[in-house]
C-alpha cells in the first residue's frame, strides 16, 4: 500500500496553558507594530524584541537545559511558533537560530561550540543565516562551489554565497560547502562562521522586487577559519544539511505567512458578511485547520526522534499555496486598489503581502523540489 | 485465522476492547476479500450485496458507535470509525455508515436495535416528518429524499420532532414505500414516503443534544472518512499504474510531470485523510461541528481533485468500465455533496468566524 502517513498531533494540554501566556505577552509587546509592519510576518526583524522572547524561555524550547535550553515540549514549542505567527510577531533576529541552526548544533557540534552558542541563541542574542544557496545552485544544492581547503590549524574558503537572508544583520552564518574531492553530495562539509569575528567576508545586498533589503551576496575570498569552526564530521556536510531541511519546511511558517490579511480582511467584512464572503473564508479557515494539524503531526514525529523529512515536503506543498491563495481571494472579496503608501490596514497588508506571495514556493526549497520529494516517497524516483 | 468473522464477534460478545489495529485489519481482511469487481458491478445493477452484509454484519462493525454492552467496540470513537476509511478504499457498497448511524440514534434513545442494514431519515433539507401521537401509539408521515440505501434497508432511524423535542423512531420495512434513486455511483438514493403507525416500543426523545445538526454532522463526518480512505486508494492505485504502464519506453511514473500530478494528488490526499481523523476525534468529543466542517469540506474540495488527477494518470483505460478505478472516483465525485458540500461547510464556518470578529479568529481556529 502506498501511503503518505499523519499520524495524530500528540495531545499537550500544557501547550493551552502555554498558549494564553504567550498571547498576553505578545498583546503588550506588539502594542505599537501597525498591520503592515505585523505583515512582514517572519522576516520582520527586532532584535531586543528577540532578547524579550529569549527572556520568556520561548528560543530553544526543547534544549537541555544544560545549553540553556528549557526542556520542553515539542508542540510547547509549536504553540509559541504560531502564536508569534498569527499575531506578526518580527522575529527573525531569533528564527533560524531556533528552527535550525541551533538544533544542527546540538546534534553534531563540539561540546565548546554547544556551551558557546546554544545560550546566546537561547538568550535571542545571536542571529543566524544559512549559507546554502549560490549564484549557480539554488535547487541543486549538491552543485555548492564554494570550497574549504585545509590548511595548518584550519581552513581557507573561497566561494560566494546567494540569497542569504538576513547576513547583513546576522551573528553566524552555517557554511555548507566543497572540502574534498568526489562527485555531487560528496566532499562536503558545515562550518560555524562567525560573520562578527571573522575579516575579508563580504557582504553585500541583493534588493528584493520591493525594495527591501533582505537577501544578500557573501563572497568568501581567502577566509580563514579555524580547525574550530567546522561543524560535526569532516565530509559529512550532505546528511547534515538534509536533515536540517526537515526542521526549515514543516513549521507553521510554511502555511501562515499571510495569515494576517485573513484577520484584516475580516475586520473590513464585519460580522455579517455576504454569503460569497462567508463561504471563500470558511474555506480558507479549513485548509488553515486541516494544515495545522499535519504541521503538529510533524511536530510530534520530530518529539518522537522520527525523520519526517516527507511529511515536511506535504505540509509545505499545500502551505505555500494556500498562503499565495489567500491574497487573490481577498483582492476579489473586497473591492480594492493595492497599495504599499495606503494607512488603511487592509489595504497595506494585503500590497505587501501580494508583493511578497511569489517567494513563499521558492524559499527553503521550490515548489517542485516539494513534489520530486513527494514523488520520490511514493517510489517513483 | 486471526482475523476472520468469526473470531471478531467472539471478541466484540466477551466484550473485550479491540485495538484500532486489529479492527482496521479485521475490516481490511472483510473488504478486500469481498470486494471484487465483479460484486461492485452487480451492486450498480440493484443487487444487494447480501452475503457480504452477513459477514460484515458477524464481524460486528454496524455497531462501532453503540455502546460496548450493546456490541459496540469499547473504543474511543475516532478509533472505531477507522472502519469507514477502510470501506471508503475497497468501495464497499453496502450501508455501513448508514447502519453504524442508525444504531447510534437507536441505542441513544434506548430503543431496540434491529438486525439486518439500517438507514437514516432524513438525510436532507426536506420538510419535517410529522410525528404524531395517537392514543398509546404514534403515527409518522411526510416523506424524505436521498435516502441512502433506503430500499434495502431493513428500519430506518428517523428523527422527528414532536412538540419541539427530538424524537428518534424505529420504522421497519413496510411503514413506508420506496421510489429509487441513485447517486452517480448507482448506490441506491431513494425517496421514502411514510405512513406508518408505531407502537410505544418504537419512538422515544433523542439522546440529549442530538437534533437534526447532529445528524447532518455525523454523516458528514462519516462521508469525509469514506472519501479520505477513497483518495487513498485512488493514490495507491494511481502510483502503481503509472510504474506499470510504459509509453516511450519507459514507465509513466518516471516523466516528472506524471510525477508532479501524483505529488499533488498524494499531497490533497494527505491533508483530507488529516481533516477526516479530526473529524472523526469530533465526533467522539461531542459532535464539534467545526472540525466536522473541516473535515467535509477539505475532503469534499480534495475529492473532485484527486478523482480528476487519477484518470488523467490513468489514461483512457481508466475512463472504461471495465477498470476498476471508476468504482473510487463515481463515489467520491457523490460523497462530496452529501450531508452538505463544501459551501454548506464553508458558509457555516464562515459566519461563524465573522459573527467572532476578527480579534478572535485565530482564537476560534486553534481552539475548534
């Protein structure tokens, strides 16, 4: 039988506790952040609003508590995740560190680079991005050209790096990149670079189609590392980086980015819409349910130690498309003109989010690499 | 053998909880030993598929949701109607849901529970049946359309109000007459007319807080359930003819764009089996209407999807009767707008959620 299983989200009734806590802090906290700033959801960035988070224990949740972690509940950590979500939280000083970065650390760092970063990341006070993508492979990962050649006492890499979000502002970038010989997912390894600490990397922007400053080129020319900086097995970089992948594509980021046009749209509607009002957003509150639940389930298999690498692919697959649906569906409920300048909330909300729709099937993997994944789990590749 | 008939009334007579595991193999095993093409095939042509019903009807599953000294499963709910999945892969065209449904309403009201497939009425937005009391006795009138299954139904479990009090009635084969109809899967649909005279013994008030939305909810948590386990077996039979099927030289499955149309049909196929299941759990935590909602409605949009991605892998043989595919997508392009389609669904939920406001939208989303 070919089978795509979901098993049911494990129960945590801890996590409703957990859940009117989070939303008290985050009404006081997110006082003053206007609907357009609340719609750059996760790439919205704050760093002391990230220290406030880490201060809560809301980053590296699961974590012993040895690393300044806290020890607790995958789906405690859920609920935090997509409460910050729904409500627009700017949280990208501190949400790489906590989805990636640092869980990779915790399974394949050094006892130093653990006792080193984990608190700062749990503190909210370091910031990661992920070097992965280049100029010449994006979707074909294993295509990395940026290569670590070792020398005494550590390395010299040259390379560059593309579409690093947030490397300007960031504290450590994860380098997956060549350090030997050997065809495609061979040969490669992750450091841990510190972007602070570290001369001769250069940053530079790459501006969006809004003209936001997010992405960015880093060219590595003759950078050294030390013997230090690499992150778990010496050529192992290809299962590292695709079990990292797991945690990148299943959260409740990959269905929620738009959420916020759903809320403001039904403020614009009020409470008694028109019956093609009622049933376009019903609908879309039933992809959004159905949806949850699968990213629980995801978030239970992880708290089970399973590798649900797959599952992440489907959730990521329905998720991308339902938040790229949610802005057409809206622009046809409520008659409208978009527009970045408008004051009204509705109308800002909805332009940034048109603008930003077509990267959610393309960031933390395409589309169709989704549905090779997918197609690869039914025994077709 | 562990898992014929036999062993599973045994087990369900002593009274002994059975795991989900054994119930969903112990209705695999049923189905797919019985559910050949041929059977299906007579079953489009009216012929009631009468010695698989006195298997399934031995093996206990009728009484999923009744309660455990009743026959039922001892179980938690969502466990038990795992059978439906089940019945929903192999097609089964028998009035499983129907009875389960029917035993439910019946055992609620402490009445008897007839052997032999049941029905329920109504099933639409028809006028009410009247029920009326006569003397010790009752007497019920009007009629009900889109019956399922009505015309080999041995009683149907009416719910009828009486003085604004649901009232469920057990009426047995001769209280009504029966026009057919049918869905596009040929599964008999009829209009009952009523005119049925009913002893004390057969009427009694619905079990607290069962009414008409009830039922409505329960079958539509029942036909989600039927239509996940059908889009799993459309998945399941969809990848393993396009790695059969060979067209320049090599198998179908291999092309990337055959590929990408599985990807999605498995992706839509996921997230109803998801709804489904939460649909289910619902129905065991008091009928909650939202994840029943849910549930019909992403199956529901999921169905017409999943049937159209199906034969357009399959080709033109998957368009012939001869192959079995048709059995799954019939039912599913029917299922979907039974007990309510997915703007039905949408509008309640969407009135809902605007009655709320926007400020607890997401409040009603995690908390339903």
């Amino acid at each position: 039988m070919v089978d795509l299983p979901f098993a049911p989200p494990p129960p945590c009734p801890e996590a409703e506790t957990l859940r009117l806590e989070v939303r008290d802090f985050l009404a006081e906290a997110l006082a003053d952040r206007t609907p357009a700033q609340r719609a750059e959801s996760w790439s919205g960035h704050d760093a002391a609003f990230s220290r406030k988070v880490g201060a809560k224990g809301w980053i590296g949740m699961t974590w012993p508590k040895q690393y300044g972690g806290h020890e607790r509940r995958a789906l405690e950590r859920y609920v935090v995740l997509e409460e910050m979500l729904a409500a627009g939280a700017p949280v990208s000083h501190h949400w790489i560190a906590d989805r990636q970065s640092g869980p990779l650390i915790l399974r394949v760092g050094t006892d130093e680079q653990k006792e080193r970063i984990l608190p700062r990341i749990a503190r909210g006070e370091a910031m990661f991005c992920i070097g992965m993508s280049e100029p010449d492979s994006g979707s074909d990962l294993a295509a990395t050209r940026t290569r670590a050649e070792a020398v005494q006492g550590g390395f010299v890499v040259n390379g560059t790096k593309l579409w690093t979000s947030g490397a300007h502002q960031a504290d450590f970038m994860i380098l997956f990149c060549r350090t030997g010989g050997g065809e495609r997912h061979e040969g490669t390894s992750q450091f841990l670079v510190d972007l602070k600490a570290t001369s001769s990397i250069q940053i530079r922007p790459v501006h969006a189609l809004t003209g936001e400053h997010h992405f960015n080129e880093v060219v590595f020319t003759d950078v050294f590392l030390p013997e230090t900086a690499l992150l778990g097995k010496l050529g192992d970089g290809w299962n590292q980086v695709t079990s990292e992948l797991a945690y990148e594509r299943s959260g409740p980021e990959r269905f929620l980015s738009s959420f916020l046009i759903m809320t403001e749209m039904l403020r614009v509607i009020g409470p008694e819409p028109s019956e093609r009002a009622a049933i376009a957003i019903g609908r879309l509150a039933a992809h959004i349910h159905a949806l949850r639940r699968m990213s629980r389930s995801v978030a239970g298999m992880l708290q089970a130690g399973e590798n649900p690498a797959l599952q992440a692919a489907l959730v990521k697959e329905l998720g991308n498309s339902l938040e790229q649906e949610i802005p057409e569906i809206a622009r046809l409920l409520v008659d409208c003109e978009p527009s970045l300048e408008s004051d009204d909330a509705f109308l800002a909300t909805l332009s940034l989010i048109t603008l930003h729709a077509p990267s959610f099937s393309l960031r933390g993997g395409t589309r169709e690499i989704m549905r090779g994944m997918i197609a690869r789990g039914l025994g077709l590749r | 053998m562990l898992l014929s008939g036999d062993f599973a009334r045994q087990d369900f007579a002593l009274g002994r909880a059975m795991t989900e595991s054994l119930i969903e193999a112990t209705a695999e095993r049923l189905f797919g030993d019985h559910c050949t093409p041929r059977l299906l095939a007579a079953a489009e042509k009216g012929a009631f598929a009468a010695d698989f019903w006195a298997a399934v009807e031995e093996a206990g599953l009728p009484r999923a949701l009744v309660p455990e000294e009743a026959g039922g499963f001892g179980m938690p709910v969502a466990e038990a109607l795992t059978i439906l999945r089940v019945a929903g892969r192999h097609a089964v065209p028998l009035p499983l849901g129907e009875t389960i449904a029917a035993s439910w309403l019946l055992a609620g009201a402490g009445l008897a529970l007839p052997d032999g497939p049941l029905t329920i009425a109504p099933v639409g937005k028809d006028a009410a049946l009247a029920l009326e009391r006569r003397g010790d006795a009752w007497h019920l009138s009007g009629s009900a359309s889109r019956v399922p299954w009505g015309r080999d139904a041995v009683a149907v479990a009416v719910l009828a109000t009486h003085q604004g009090v649901p009232m469920v009635a057990c009426v047995a084969r001769g209280g009504f007459t029966v026009a057919h109809g049918s869905n596009l899967a040929r599964e008999p649909r009829d209009t009952l007319d009523f005119d049925a005279s009913l002893g004390a013994d057969a009427v009694a008030p619905a079990a607290s807080g069962v009414d008409h939305a009830s039922l409505r909810a329960l079958g539509a948590a029942m036909r989600s359930l039927q239509m996940a386990g059908a889009m799993a077996g459309l998945l399941d039979m969809t990848t393993k003819y396009a790695l059969d099927r060979t067209q320049f030289g090599k198998p179908i499955g291999k092309f990337q764009a055959i590929q990408h149309s599985l990807a999605i049909l498995g992706a839509h196929q996921a997230a109803a089996g998801a709804a489904a299941t939460g649909g289910a759990e619902a129905v065991g935590d008091g009928l909650r209407v939202f994840p029943i909602a849910v549930a019909k409605l992403r199956t529901g949009e999921a169905a017409g999807l999943c049937a159209g991605l199906a034969h357009q892998v399959h080709g033109a043989i998957g368009f012939t009767y001869e192959h079995s595919l048709h059995f799954l997508t019939k039912r599913l392009l029917s299922w979907r707008n039974e007990f309510g389609n997915e703007a039905e669904w949408g509008l309640m939920l969407g009135r809902h959620l605007a009655a709320a406001g926007a400020d607890r939208l997401w409040h009603e989303i995690t908390a339903a």
